[in-house]
C-alpha cells in the first residue's frame, strides 16, 4: 500500500516548473569541421555591451559655497600652459670662470710639411702638409671648436666657433692623423692604406650636391695599377673613394667599408657599401625592354634598368655626388615607428603646416648638445660623447654566415630602418651617371646610438646626418668643389639658376618648387649650419638664464652648479702613449 501511494505521488505533477540542471562542461568537437567550425568555447561565447561609463559626482552649491571652490570647474589656462611637453636642457658642468687670456681669438693650426721630402699636388706649387696639435675625433669623443664670451654668462662663457680656414671644407678634426691638407683644406691625399676625411657640412634633409676632382688616381694611359719592372709584378696604385658617411663610420677605412657609409670606387665605377660592390644603374620607361629588373619604391614593383658597366674614374674626371633624404618629420615618423606609407604620401615638402599648433608646442623639437669645453694646444675645444656602432648595425655588415637583416622603414630595429625617398646619385663631367643606392638608412636618434660612457640618449644635436665623405689610398689627391661655383654643374642647377633669376624679376612666373627638392650645393648648407649654431647658442644661454632665476638673477653661481676648482681634460687625448695630451688641462 505504502509502495502505491510512494510511486503515484512521484508520478504527479508539480505545480514549479522543473529546474533545468547546468551544463557542466561544453561537448563541443575537439576538432573543427564545416559543420563546427570553431569549436572554442571562449571564442562562441557572446559578446557582452560596454559597462556604462560612470557619471561625474558634482558636490552640491552648499558644499561649494562652505569649501570656498565655486570655481573649482572652471578651467585654468596657466595650467593647460604647464601641461605641455617641455623640452630637457643641455647639461651643464663644473668649470672655473675664463680667464682673462681665454677671451683672445683661438689661434691658427700649425701644420707640418712631410717628411723627408715635401708632398705637393700634381700642380708642382700647392704643397699638402699634415695638422699638427689638432683635436681630431677619435676614442668615441667628437670636439668641436669654441671660444669664451662674457656675453654667454649663464651658458658658462663658451659658445661654438671654427678654425681655419673658414667655410665649406674637409675638416681637420673629422679626418684621419695621416691626412694632408693644402691651406685652403680641399685638396687631400694620403700615402697610407684607405684613410678617410669627413666634411664639416652635415646633410639632413632635402638635396645636396658636391663635385670632386682626381687629381692623381688612375692614369688615362698604362694601366690602372703600375708594374715593376724588375720583376714585372702588379704595384698597387694610388686610388680615390668619395661618397657620404655618417659620424659612426671609421676614419681609418674607406667611405663604403661599413653600414654607415656609401661610397663610389674609382676602378670599375662601382658603389660600394659594407665593403660589398653593386653596379649604378640606370631608370628606363616602364615599357622598355632589359635584361635586368629592380625592385623601385615606393611599391617595390620589378622595373626595368640598365646597369653601367666598362666605367672608370681616371685622372681629371669630376664626379658629382648627390644626395636626397626625406623631411626630417618623415624621418622622425621613421624612427618613431610611426611611418605609414598609405597615409604619408611623399617625401614631406608639400605637408602644410598644423593650423591647430603652428608652433609645434605640443611636441618640441630641440637640439640638445651635451659638451664641456676643454682646452687643448693652446686653444678651446668642446668635448662630446659621440655615437657608436650598434649591435644591429653589426649584424647589418658582417660577412659572415649568418642572416644579416634587410632595411625598410618598419623594420623591428629602429638602427636598420631605412629612408623612403632617398638616394645617392652619381654625375660624372655634368652628365648624370645613374643612381648609386635608394632607401639610406635612418639617422635620427635613436637609429644612431650614443656612446655608453654616461651619455644621455635620444638627443639630437644638430649634427647627425650624412657628411661628405674622400678617402684615399697609397697617394691618391682629391679636389673637393662644395659649391656655388661647380666645375661641370648638372643640367638641372642651371636651369634652377635661371628660374631663380625669372622669379627675382616677377615672382608670380613659374611653378614654385620647394626648397626641399631643390638640387643644392653643399657650400649652401654650410651657411645655414652656421646660422643654427649661433641660434642654437642663443637658445641655450635664455634657457640657462631662465634656470637661474631670470631678472632675479644676483650674480652668484650657477644653481645646482658649482663653480669647479681645476680645468676639465679632453678624455679623447688620456693616453700617454701616443704622446697626446701631454698639455691637456695646462691653461696658456
């Protein structure tokens, strides 16, 4: 009776709705099929709104009122002024005050003939002599010429001056201690293996142009190299690279020989880079037929070409060299990793400016030079760390076995990351040759790395690009022509001439083009890099004497700088051993 009843009361329904039992686990296929696709739960699993964003608490108007904040809300314009990015300082250092004698003109270079007998240029009259007491780059350090001026009180009396001879010209601090100069630092030689000497004008943006000359290299007649004739063996010759290098690129081996160079070999007139030689080659229309295809930008599509070959740079050849980079706010979009070449069409000139923060305060751009002056030979020099080799770069020129990485301007390394719209191009007696090589690599921080010994990174100091680069070899002379006045101008600086002249008579003549797709001589650059200089200068010391309190300013020392007891000595020049910097640190 009692089982009866047990079973008819389960059998009868209940007034709540079973309740379903939750699934414990998906039984989804572990493999996906047409009909399962994905089966990952996670991934079928539907998407959730938002939260709902959370509305702002407001105090009430008695809360305000017993605060004293009724104008909490209202926005303050001195702190939207604050909030803006501000650019670091220079360093400053511990040095005594100039004396009396420091304020003097710095003194001229001694140069000393060679020795046994007098090296002259081919000319029998212009002797090539060797600079003596020189503070020439080397160890990682750069110096630069300078000079105490008591109007640059808060910038610790030294601004940047030059040594002579002034103007466009192979510097004497940026060559290697073998190189010989003539007096007006353009013709250059060097009787040691590959030697090279930089310009002191950078390129940074835009186009740049310089000629050089062979004055003895290659001979028209004989052959390329001299023969013994007592045992009728091959000599080696003299021989002549020029092309453009960077600050990190070593003096004491030919332009080409590395990552941060491009050069053009003499024999055979091959570019060379990372020690490795291509072939100039030249644009043909899209339709021709060649034998040879190569990938151009910006598409990197196959075009076809036409290689130079059966070419030689012999005595008296003039070779153009020229040089186009992008703006330098591609450039930093480059650097920055921030480069899309769907959005930034073109090399950058044609980009107006933002009508939002015409003075790019949102982002400044600054040059920041961390140097300290330190006397050397009788004469003040600034002393700076300067950059070096990275690891990638490394990678980048080494001949060995293992993958070396190919540039582009997204590449993961920023130090690999190569320029869109850039070129080397080669001109020889005025006729254009073809181009050497396309896509430069960066420059820019952080693509070139400071020294670590204590350098800050990330600055810019105004002199980072691409320098005129001459390299010579077993007595090879070059003369070296930075413009206006070319020997063998290009057909296109002649025509930019006269333009030029037509829109000084009617400016509303022609097409306007910017001055970044001008083609330029080198010796114009130089004029605007010393205006930078004076400029940066100026920055500098209002910047220091804002530091310093301004118009409160009393006359006491430096803040945060004491004044220091003994003169700084150039690091570059420590080494006893090469009977250099004897002197360093004696005041004259």
């Amino acid at each position: 009776m009692a089982d009866s009843q047990g079973k008819s009361r389960s059998n009868t329904p209940s007034i709540a709705p079973p309740m379903r039992r939750p699934l414990e686990e998906d039984h989804a296929p572990a493999i996906s099929s047409p009909l399962n696709p994905n089966p990952d739960a996670a991934l079928r699993t539907r998407a959730r709104a938002p939260p709902r964003e959370q509305r702002e608490k407001r105090e009430t108007l008695k809360k305000r009122e017993a605060t004293g904040n009724t104008r909490a809300n209202t926005p303050n314009a001195r702190a939207v002024k604050q909030d803006r990015a501000s650019a670091p300082s220079p360093m400053r250092y511990s040095i005594p005050e100039p004396k009396l004698a420091d304020y003097e003109l710095p003194k001229d270079g001694i140069f000393a003939s060679h020795e046994p007998n007098p090296m002259f240029a081919p000319d029998g009259k212009t002797e090539l002599k060797k600079p003596v007491d020189h503070a020439w780059n080397k160890k990682g350090y750069r110096y630069t010429a300078c000079v105490a001026d008591p109007q640059f009180r808060h910038k610790q009396f030294y601004r940047q001056s030059d040594s002579r001879p002034y103007g466009p010209r192979i510097s004497h601090e940026d060559s290697d201690k073998w190189y010989h100069f003539d007096d007006s630092a353009t013709i250059v030689t060097n009787e040691k293996g590959w030697r090279m000497g930089r310009g002191n004008v950078v390129a940074r943006e835009g186009r740049l142009y310089y000629e050089v000359k062979i004055l003895k290299g290659i001979p028209h007649d004989g052959p390329m190299d001299p023969i013994d004739p007592r045992t009728g063996e091959t000599t080696p010759g003299p021989h002549i690279r020029m092309g453009w290098a960077r600050r990190e690129a070593p003096l004491d081996s030919p332009v080409g020989y590395d990552g941060y160079s491009y050069g053009l070999s003499d024999s055979r007139l091959e570019v060379m880079h990372r020690s490795r030689a291509s072939k100039v080659f030249r644009l043909l229309p899209k339709n021709a037929k060649s034998k040879h295809m190569k990938a151009r930008p910006p598409s990197n599509r196959p075009m076809p070409v036409e290689y130079v070959v059966d070419e030689q740079v012999k005595v008296g050849d003039v070779i153009g060299l020229e040089i186009q980079l992008p703006a330098l706010s591609i450039h930093r979009k480059v650097v920055e990793g921030i480069y899309n070449p769907a959005v930034d069409l073109g090399d950058g000139f044609d980009a107006l400016a933002d009508t939002r923060d015409p003075l790019n305060m949102d982002k400044p751009l600054d040059i920041i030079r961390d140097r300290i002056p330190v006397p050397y030979k009788g004469n003040f020099y600034f002393e700076q760390l300067d950059f070096t080799a990275s690891k990638a770069m490394e990678t980048y020129h080494d001949r060995g076995p293992g993958i070396s990485p190919k540039p582009s301007p997204n590449h993961e390394d920023v130090s690999v990351r190569s320029l869109p719209y850039s070129h080397m191009k080669i001109y020889k007696n005025g006729k254009e040759v073809g181009i050497g090589f396309e896509n430069l690599l960066a420059f820019l921080t952080p693509a070139s790395v400071p020294s670590g010994q204590g350098a800050r990174p990330g600055f810019d100091d105004g002199m980072v690009g691409y320098f005129p680069a001459i390299s010579a070899f077993n007595g090879g002379i070059a003369q070296v022509n930075f413009g206006p006045d070319f020997w063998c101008p290009p057909d296109e600086i002649l025509r930019q001439r006269d333009q030029d002249m037509e829109m000084m008579g009617n400016p509303s003549s022609g097409k306007v083009v910017p001055e970044g797709r001008k083609l330029r001589a080198v010796g114009e650059r130089f004029k605007e890099q010393i205006a930078e200089d004076v400029v940066w200068d100026i920055i500098d010391e209002v910047d220091f004497f804002m530091q310093d309190g301004a118009w409160d300013y009393k006359g006491d020392s430096v803040l945060d700088v004491s004044a220091g007891k003994s003169t700084p000595k150039a690091r570059g020049f420590a080494n006893p051993d090469e009977n250099l910097g004897v002197e360093v640190g004696r005041r004259y």
